[in-house]
C-alpha cells in the first residue's frame, strides 16, 4: 500500500503567523513609502490611514485564513486514507456491466431512473454475444439487484450483462453497477484509489456503495 499521504507534514500555525506577518511588513513598507512621499501640500488625513491600515489587516486575515484551509485539507486527506484502509478485504459497487462470479453464481446491481413496466436482464460472452436473457419484471425506480444462476452454462468469468427497461414504449433510463473486492488503496499522484481484485485501479469518489 502506498502511504505516501501519511507522510506529508501538513503547515504549522508558525509558518501560517509567518507568511502572514510578511504580508504585513510590505503592506507596511508600501505605506511609509507612501507617506515620505506625499504632497506636502495635500498630505493624507486620517481616513485614508485608516482605510490603508484596514486592507492591511484584511489582506493578513485572508493569508492567515489560505493557509489554514490548506492545513485543513491535508488533514482530511489524510484522516481519509486511514479510514480507506478499513476497505481493503471488503465488496464495493462502481459503475459498470462486469458480472460478479465470486459466490458461484452472477450477481450485479442496477438503478433505474424511473419505475419501468419491463426489465429485461441480458447476460453477455466474453466475446460480446447474448447467452441468456432474464425478463425481470415491472421495477420501481431506484437501486435493484438480481442474481444469475451461470451453472447451466459452464462459464464463470469475463462475463458482463445489460439491462433494457421500458414504460409503455417509452424507454427508461438505467445504470448499471459491478461488485468488486478491495485489495490495497492508493494515495500516489494526490488522489485517493482503490485498487480492486477484477477492475484495478478506481478512484475513491466513484465507489457508489460499501457491503
């Protein structure tokens, strides 16, 4: 497992109060140049001291605060890589039509954009063509799962599958899901991935569910 993101030391507050403070000495040495160099005829009143003095602190604030939100996200990405490593050993679901065989029989999931009055479940060769077709029925709208039984078939792997859902003649939208095992995570490039047993790597974000 790559723990590169373990190991990065996130800002400290002293190096946020320094970056902030530097700010603050050339805004400060913009201002004095500013005054030596004034009209002595029309020289500046207090309310444009004032104002200057104001941005200064406004410009501070917003280093100190860039800083801090950089903090912040370093700590995230790191507290989210511990809690990625509890995965490893476990199923997740991502977006795709391969057939999980890891029970014995197939198994996948779809979602439906709306209730549908005919599903039809086509399972797919290696090569791409149909071996079994499944009418699955009227279906809600949402997250279904099914599962296939492959042993008449005597093929258990490379196996993919497609669903065709229907209202009336209308057709309706659905996507299609694989189940895969969590082998390792991965934190290298500065994103978070999942390396899983089938697909290899995915990013973390597009896990769609834990089992």
């Amino acid at each position: 497992m790559d723990v590169t993101a373990l190991n990065t030391t996130p800002s400290t507050s002293a190096t946020a109060a320094k970056t902030a403070q530097d700010t603050q000495d050339r805004f400060l040495k913009l201002l004095v140049a500013q005054m030596q160099n004034q009209d002595p005829m029309n020289p500046m009143d207090n309310a444009q001291v004032t104002s200057q003095m104001a941005q200064i602190q406004t410009v501070s604030g917003i280093s100190t605060l860039d800083s801090s939100v950089k903090s912040l996200a370093s700590q995230f990405g790191q507290m989210q890589m511990l809690q990625s490593v509890s995965l490893v050993g476990r199923e997740v679901s991502v977006a795709g039509n391969r057939l999980d065989m890891s029970s014995g029989a197939g198994q996948g999931s779809y979602e439906l954009a709306s209730p549908a009055d005919a599903v039809k479940l086509e399972i797919l060769s290696p090569a791409g063509s149909v071996i079994d077709t499944v009418q699955l029925g009227a279906q809600g709208a949402g997250r279904q799962d099914f599962t296939w039984p492959s042993t008449a078939y005597g093929i258990d792997s490379d196996l993919k599958y497609r669903i065709t859902a229907t209202k009336g003649a209308a057709p309706v939208s659905s996507t299609t899901f694989t189940r895969d095992t969590v082998t390792s995570v991965n934190a290298s490039g500065g994103s978070l991935k999942l390396e899983l047993k089938n697909l290899g790597l995915v990013d973390y974000a597009s896990v769609t569910s834990f089992d």
